[in-house]
C-alpha cells in the first residue's frame, strides 16, 4: 500500500538531505506501487511479467538519478506520476508496443492493486486543490497532472504562457503551505 502524499514527501526531502534509511523506504513504497499498475498496464498489452520489472527498473532509475530536480516545495506524487508515465511510453514505444491497448492518458489512473488508496489519494489531491483560486487550479493541473507544455496550458486556460508560469509556480507554493499546515493540525 502506498504511502500518503504527505508521507511520501517527507521521505523524499529527508532523502535529498541525505537520510539513506527514509530515501530507501521511498524507493521499496514506489516499487509495490509501481510493479501493480506497470504489471496490469503491461498485461493489457500482452507483455508479461519481466517487462513490468524491467520498466519498474527504469522508473526507479529515472527517478533517483533526477531527484535533483524535485522541488521539495512542490507534491511529490504529481512529480513522480510524470515519471512514471512517460516512461511507460517511452517503453511502449521502444519496444513496438500498441498504445492503443493501453490507456495512458490520465495520470491518476496510475495505481496499483488498491482501489482504495488511489481513491484517497485522488480525493486529498483534489482537496488540496480545490482551495486555490481557479486560474491556479487549471494551471496546475494541466502543466503538473495533464503534462501539456506551457504553450498547451496556455491555450487551454486562455491564458499567456507567461501567466500559466506564474501560476503554476505560485499554486505549487500555495499547495506546499497547505500541505505544511494540515501536517501541524
């Protein structure tokens, strides 16, 4: 079962400060989580079992050699889901996989065996969310969960790029205060 966001960032910035033991536990959290939905994705499309371990493998490796770029005031599922579903193309593409037979496009789609987890999961997300103003909740969600590039958001916010920046930036802050406050309550 994976851990809450909350739960998962804590382990991910203690591992960035170099405390091996929390960076460990994140890693074994991510590889349950992972291996479910890349061993379920990766059967729809008639691979088996030593494919999701070697896309597991992947993922695991994208992930600590870019934790550089995780902005510890930033969620860190959103960052890791990007991740995770960029490189299930990149695999499926490599390996002349139909993407038609797997449906990749929803980023909170990514879950493993526990429905339930991924429901609440959702629901905190969407939570958090809900309490920023609307221009920085569509442009969160577009550039952080949907993955569209500025230009994309931009279009589908009917806003500059310049604003969709902004506003990301400014949402993910305002995301990290509210984390931070229901972790202190």
């Amino acid at each position: 079962m994976l851990a809450n966001e909350a739960e998962l960032k804590k382990l991910m910035v203690a591992g960035l400060k170099g405390d091996e033991a929390s960076y460990r536990a994140l890693l074994e959290q991510l590889s349950q989580y992972l291996r479910g939905y890349y061993r379920a994705k990766l059967a729809q499309a008639g691979r088996g079992l030593t494919d999701a371990e070697d896309l597991l493998q992947e993922v695991l490796m994208a992930i600590h050699t870019r934790r550089h770029t995780y902005d510890p005031n930033a969620l860190f599922t959103p960052w890791m889901h990007a991740i995770a579903r960029y490189k299930l193309i990149d695999y499926l593409r490599r390996t002349q996989g139909s993407r038609v037979d797997v449906p990749i496009d929803d980023a909170s789609e990514i879950a493993a065996q526990d429905e339930h987890v991924a429901a609440e999961s959702s629901h905190d997300l969407q939570k958090l969310l809900s309490q920023l103003p609307d221009k920085m909740r569509r442009a969160i969600e577009s550039v952080k969960i949907d993955g569209l590039s500025v230009a994309e958001a931009a279009k589908r916010c009917g806003m500059s790029e310049s604003a969709v920046k902004v506003n990301v930036h400014r949402g993910l802050k305002a995301l990290a205060a509210l984390i931070a406050r229901e972790e202190t309550t």
